[in-house]
C-alpha cells in the first residue's frame, strides 16, 4: 500500500510539475517576492519600532541610481542619507535622482580595505544593477546578461574610514553589493565593535557562492545582533540561532537588529 501512494503522489506531482523545494523556500521569505513588500515594509514599519523614533542617518551602500534612497527620504524625511555607488553612469542618475533630498552621495564601492575594485557587469545589464566583483557568478547564474564584457576598476573605502566622528551612529546600514556584503561588514568591524550601528540590512544569495562567504560568517562577525529573514506580506521571520539549513543560496533579505534594541 505503501508503495502505491507514493507512486501515486510522484504522478500527482508530475502533472502539477510542482517544485516543492522552490515553494518551501518562498514561505521563509527565500526568493524574490519580498523585494518591493519586504523593502517596503522595514522602511515604513520596522526601522521606527525598533528604534522608537525616526532615524538619524542611514547608509546606503550600493545605491545604484537612487530608487532606494528616495523611497528612504518619503519615510524618516529628516533623514541624512549617504548613498555610496560606484559605477560612474550609475552615480551620474543618483545625484539627478536625489536632487532636493537629504543625500551624500558618493563615487566608491565600499569594501574590507582601501584601495580599488573591479566591478563586472553584462552587455544587458545597462542599469548596472546586477555589477559585482564576481565575474564567475554572472556567467554560472545570470546567464541573461548576456556577455560579462564591461569592466570597471572604481576607488574603494571602507565604513571605518569614511565614518566621520560627526556622524554619532548608523541608525540604518543598507548593504547591495552583489556577493560582497561580507567585504563591507569587515571594513565596518571597528564600528560594529563600538555599538554604532543599529540595524543592519543585507542580500544574501547566489552571488554568495562566488564570493564564499555564508550565513555562518554573517552570524561570527554580527555576534551581538539578532537574524531575521525579510518575508512577503509585511512580515519578519526571526532565523534563531546559526544552523546550516540556513545557507539557501538564493536571494533573500535578511534584517540583523543589535540585540541590545530588542
């Protein structure tokens, strides 16, 4: 009996050609259904719960042409916003983007050091969006760029060197760098050590395979700050503590709260 159930059930499957697996990961809030929502919701939502009040200065790391920030500026208006974006064609929209905001924008990519990066994009990717330092993760999983043929070399900084002691905190650290998320974290170690970021918001995916860096890293160097996954109709999914069912390499949002906010 119980072999024809579950020959059974593989049919059923067959005919409704149901990604199971694909499914499960889009109710953890794995996939790209929570880029608008999700986005959306830690904006007007989130960032206000947990600090109580509107937020100071947030930054905007991978600000592409400014479709982020603006939407940032709409929530806490009072709001000062560094946007770093480094590719040239890209930071030229963001300061005609951003006109009229609260905005510092700057021409850098933002890594572990200081010094340069180079920066891969495809013949179809003229927004830039999908720009990265790993040339292999276009050409294994983004196919549809087309061909990897335009390179950038852009300056690079870190947070630790950029932030100046005027600046009192980050309220809200937004990182979209295509794989080198873990890069940025490690040149911001000094602030992240002194309690000066709150909360922090960041990709992670398939660009991760190329980069190496997993869940785990994000779990060691964020030691004081609680995981949670950014989910589709204005939820948050708190991940607990590290596991390795957690290391999904597909696109997902992921909120780290400082635990001393919660």
């Amino acid at each position: 009996m119980a072999n024809l159930l579950e020959r059974v059930l593989i049919k059923i499957l067959k005919l409704l050609k149901a990604d199971l697996l694909a499914h499960a990961h889009v109710q953890i809030g794995v996939g790209h259904n929570t880029y608008v929502s999700g986005e959306e919701f830690i904006i007007n939502d989130v960032i206000r719960k947990v600090l109580k009040r509107d937020p100071k200065t947030i930054f905007d790391v991978g600000a592409n042409v400014g479709a982020y920030a603006r939407q940032l500026s709409t929530a806490p208006p009072a709001a000062k916003i560094y946007c770093f974006e480094p590719i040239p064609q890209n930071y030229r929209q963001l300061l005609e983007n951003t006109k009229g905001l609260n905005t510092v924008n700057i021409l850098s990519a933002v890594g572990s050091n200081e010094g340069t990066l180079k920066l891969y994009m495809g013949e179809n990717n003229a927004d830039g969006a999908m720009a990265t330092a790993y040339q292999d993760s276009l050409e294994t999983f983004f196919p549809f760029v087309g061909e990897v043929n335009r390179i950038y070399e852009t300056p690079m900084t870190t947070l630790d060197i950029f932030f100046d002691d005027k600046i009192e905190i980050i309220d809200f650290l937004k990182i979209d760098v295509e794989g080198h998320e873990l890069e940025v974290l490690k040149g911001a170690q000094k602030l992240i050590n002194d309690n000066r970021i709150n909360i922090i918001q960041f990709e992670f995916g398939e660009y991760n395979v190329f980069s190496k860096s997993f869940i785990f890293d994000f779990y060691q160097i964020l030691n004081f700050y609680t995981f949670y996954r950014v989910m589709p109709q204005y939820k948050i999914l708190p991940m607990g503590n590290y596991s390795p069912s957690l290391e999904i390499f597909k696109y997902q949002n992921i909120l780290a709260v400082k635990k001393t906010l919660e």
